[in-house]
C-alpha cells in the first residue's frame, strides 16, 4: 500500500507544473537562509504545532542549537530549519495542497525529491523560469518574455484596482487593500485580527493610497507595521438579503482604515467582485513569477490603430479570451464555454462624425471567425447590427433568443448559428462609446444582468488602456519640432512675432 503511495506521490512530484510551483517555494525559503520555527511556518503556511509534531515522527529533522534557560528555565534557543529543511517543506505543502495527508508522504520525501531532480526535472524548469532571470539572456528574448507576463499584470492590477475602487466607493480618499492568501485554509477568522495577519502566508496584495495611487505586491507574510490602525473584512454582502448566502465564496479579505465608515457592499457588488478576480484565483501560484523575484522590464504599450500595419493588439486579444473564460463553463454541455467568442470592435476614423463611422474588429478570442484589422461592420450596409446601434446608442444592445432570421447578426455566415448575443459600448471620456465589445453564445438567454455588469467592468479596462494609447502617442509626435523651433510650444502661432522677439527688436 505504502508503495503505491509512494509511486502516485513520485507521478505527481513529476509533473512539469507541480516542480514549478515547488522550485518557486524553495527560491522563497532559500532567500531567508535558516529560519526559525516561526518563519517556517509562516513562509509556506503551516502552524508551528504542525511543524512540531512532523518533527516527533521523523517528516523533518530541524536544527537544535545547544539549550540555553533564562532564570525563570525558559530555553531561549529554537528549532532552525535550515535550506534543506527548507526544500523539504516546499514539497510537502504542494502535495498536501494537492490533497495528499502527512501521514501518507514518507519521512525521505527529500531523497525522493531529489532523485526526481536528478533525471533532469529540475534542470529544464530552471532553463524555463528562473533561467529567465538567473541566467544572461539576449534582448529580443527578454522582449518576448516581457510581453508574456505583459497582459497578466495588467488583468491583476486593473482587476485589483477596479475592484477595490467599486467596494470604496463611498469612502473617497480612504486607504484600503484587497489580500488574496495563496493557501485558502490560511485564510479563517482569526486573520480578521490584523495581528494576526503574518499567519496568512504567501498573498497578492491591491493597495489604493489615500492620493490614489495603487499598488500590486506579493508578499510571503503581510503584515502592518502598525495593527491597530487597520480593520479587516470578508468579501460578503453585509445588507440583510434573504437570497444571498451568508459564507463568502472565496478567501479574499478587505482592509480598510479603521476611522474609516462602516462597509456596506451590496450583492452584485460582491458578485461582481468576486467574478473579477475569479481569474486571479485559478492561477495564483503563476503570478509568483510576474511580480516576485526576476527580470522587471518596463513595458510601455502604445499600439497605433490608426497605423495599417497595427493590426492586432497583445492585450486586446488576451482580454477578449479573459471575457470568454469569464463566461464560465456551460450547464448543458459538458467541457464546452457558456460564451463562444469575444470581439472587440473600434471605429476606423474617430474624427467622423459617430452615424458615419466604420466598425473594425481589432482583437478577438480564440474562437474568433473574424479577420483582425479587415472585418468592418459599415454604417451603409449593417445599419441595424448589434454592435453598431450599440456604438451609435450609447446603450447595450442585447438580443436573448436569436431567430434564423434575426437581421441584427451583421455577418451570419462567418459567425455561424448562434441563439444570444450581447453588444456592450465602451464609454469614453465625453460619454460618447470609444469601442464596443461584441460577445455571442450558443446559448438562449446567456447574458443575464449580473453578466452585463461584469462586461461593463472589462469595458473600464478597454477605456483606460484606449486612452493610455492615444496619449502616449500623442506626447512622442513631431518632437522634431522641438529640435528646429524649441521656443513655440503652440503650432498655431508659429508665423507670429514673440514677445521675446519684440523685446529684442526694441533693444
């Protein structure tokens, strides 16, 4: 029985994605040399008493310095778990998050993890991630690499920051912070006492400064220099709904300053939030490598739509395919996504006048049938499209059960047979739409209103990375101007005299 054990631990132990998780703990508990058994704990989310009974039966094998008592015979020495103690607790959190009992891991789980290593396991993981930063790589490979974790950072820090901002709402200039633990069994209501919020373990942490400015960290213990200034709350309605459960469905904790008001979140706030950061949650443990230790480029995007040759968008299209995995999983067909595809449509010539502009699909999902850059809705030809009343409207434009003969499907063949589709506008700075997100199911009724509020929120990060692009565009435009004529700042008075010119006429 022990074998079998041991040979679904070794089959588990050699899955490429579990020694990614497990070399990304042990980089963390190396970073602090030998550690107490405090710290032990609280690096890979254990309790001290866990750590202690593994070390009565054998699982580890700390260091115990020689005993020293104060007067009252208090020992004042430690167990130190030094580096391969370390590693060790590594493996054993990742299998017991897995679901494997301590009782089932054998006491030379390290030997075990090592033989693994020695059959070039740990070689290739170290060539694909820490290599990254560990190694020399040359620029255009780090390029790549910055535009691979490019879009996760900014899915966390917008989702974060769009979250935080909703839930604070009421309370301007507040400072305030969503935490989301890594070990969900951390996370329990002696973390609502902010002394005890170290015991949480690892975290991705969203802060909003009192000025405004957020922040997205990853901390192994978060902790307050100061407590008591601090209150924390679970992510749960707090107004008295019959239909809303009353345990929070996720581990994500509030914190707010406590002279701060009372916290009053509606239901579809919370469901809205909760849906928002879903994504985060699935794929926690990868954002050890987007913002722990590594390469930090600074990625400034700033696509040109204007530009034939800018016909596709990295961020676009990664948030089309975040919309699609936002839609969840259909109850009717097993394995199959509730939405089929997400389109993300801009006009061709914002300088028109809106009833004259074009529709061009500029970033799509996977499943997409559209050709990026070249597929159009026109005006004079899909007057009564989804997408395009939605653009013109300012409204959602949502049909529920769509007929063989429904018109409002600008392209039926492309797109195929589809039973519900939903065109939601991007509000720009005026009001006016700047972009319209295009989404369809094979589904009847698969845009309820929860989903349109969610679509609206992914609208917010369309708007703002729109925006981001136009004004980086505009800051770098003829700076030749500044090299020939450094003193007009205004082109339109280039042919006029200066004051300063005046001046020194007269002089």
């Amino acid at each position: 029985m022990m074998e079998d054990r041991n040979h679904e631990i070794t089959e588990y132990l050699q899955r490429e994605d579990v020694q990614a998780r497990i070399h990304q703990s042990i980089h963390r508990g190396r970073s602090e040399a030998s550690v107490t058994i405090s710290n032990a704990a609280r690096l890979f989310g254990f309790t001290e008493n866990q750590l202690r009974d593994w070390d009565e039966k054998g699982l580890l094998k700390p260091q115990r310095p020689p005993l020293e008592f104060t007067q009252d015979g208090k020992n004042t020495k430690r167990r130190q778990y030094a580096p391969a103690e370390l590693d060790k607790l590594a493996v054993i959190r990742e299998l017991m998050d897995k679901g494997f009992s301590p009782g089932t891991i054998p006491p030379n789980i390290d030997e075990l993890w090592k033989e693994i290593n020695a059959a070039g396991n740990q070689g290739n993981y170290l060539k694909q991630i820490n290599g990254k930063y560990t190694e020399h790589l040359p620029i255009d490979r780090r390029i790549e690499y910055a535009n691979e974790t490019l879009f996760y950072r900014f899915y966390a820090l917008h989702a974060l920051r769009l979250s935080l901002t909703l839930i604070c709402e009421e309370m301007p200039d507040a400072v305030s912070g969503l935490v989301l633990p890594f070990h969900a069994k951390n996370s329990s209501v002696s973390t609502l006492n902010p002394e005890n919020f170290p015991n949480l373990g690892e975290s991705l942490i969203g802060w909003l400064d009192s000025n405004n400015t957020f922040y997205v960290l990853l901390d192994s213990a978060p902790s307050f220099e100061h407590p008591s200034d601090f209150r924390i709350h679970l992510l749960q309605a707090t107004k008295n709904i019959t239909s809303f459960e009353d345990v929070p469905k996720d581990n994500t904790l509030i914190v707010l300053q406590r002279r701060a008001k009372p916290l009053a979140l509606s239901v579809s706030v919370v469901e809205t939030v909760q849906r928002l950061l879903e994504p985060l949650y699935e794929h926690l443990q990868d954002y050890r490598n987007y913002f722990a230790h590594g390469l930090r480029e600074i990625v400034y995007p700033s696509t040109d739509f204007n530009n034939s040759t800018s016909l596709s968008e990295t961020i676009l299209n990664h948030l089309a395919n975040m919309v699609v995995q936002l839609g969840g999983k259909s109850q009717k067909i097993a394995g199959q996504d509730r939405w089929r595809f997400c389109c993300i449509l801009l006009p061709n010539n914002p300088l028109l006048p809106m009833q004259q502009r074009w529709l061009v699909v500029r970033a799509q999902s996977k499943a997409g049938p559209h050709t990026l850059g070249v597929t159009l809705v026109s005006p004079e030809k899909s007057v009564i499209s989804l997408s395009l009343r939605a653009f013109q409207s300012g409204h959602i434009m949502y049909r529920s059960d769509i007929s063989i003969e429904d018109a409002t499907i600008f392209d039926r063949e492309v797109e195929g047979p589809i039973h519900s589709a939903i065109a939601v506008p991007v509000e720009g700075e005026d009001g006016s739409a700047i972009a319209v997100i295009y989404v369809v199911s094979d589904e009847t009724e698969a845009f309820p209103e929860a989903d349109q509020r969610l679509l609206r929120m992914i609208g917010r990060m369309i708007e703002e990375l729109l925006l981001t692009f136009r004004i980086r565009q505009e800051v770098v435009t003829k700076l030749t101007n500044i090299m020939t004529r450094p003193r007009v700042v205004d082109s339109l008075f280039t042919d006029f005299y200066s004051e300063n010119r005046f001046t020194y006429d007269v002089e």
